[in-house]
C-alpha cells in the first residue's frame, strides 16, 4: 500500500452478476489479512454515510463493473 497505513477500510460494491461482488469480498479478505479492519457494503448508501467515513487515516474503495470500459 505504499508505504501509508490505514486504520480502517471501507469497500462499497455495485455488482449486477456477481462478479464485481466476487472481486470486492477477495479485495476485503487481503486487506484485512493486511490487518486493517475492511467493511464491505452495498453501494446504495446514501453521500451522507460515505461523508460521515472520512477521515485521513481511512480507505475507501468503490468498486463497480465495466461494460465496454467504462461505467455502467
């Protein structure tokens, strides 16, 4: 992780088959083998939750599929 150290780690997933899923749980479960605390969530949570979770010391990752390579 280059050198920078987090206290926790927040995943948010948007996965229509199953496989943007797949990627993240394998992400959360590295991560957390790294010792950092990882939560891995839906990404219909509201702007106002991913706010309430930043701090400097904190990851946070959106994962989602690609069609075509880009965005859904």
């Amino acid at each position: 992780m280059g050198g920078m150290t987090y206290s926790r780690a927040h995943l948010y997933c948007l996965s229509g088959t199953g496989n943007t899923l797949r990627v993240a749980r394998w992400a959360a479960r590295k991560i957390t083998d790294l010792g950092v605390p990882t939560e891995l969530a839906s990404i219909r949570v509201t702007k106002n939750e991913i706010e309430a979770n930043r701090d400097r010391d904190r990851l946070v990752a959106i994962l989602s599929p690609a069609h075509g390579f880009t965005a859904p």
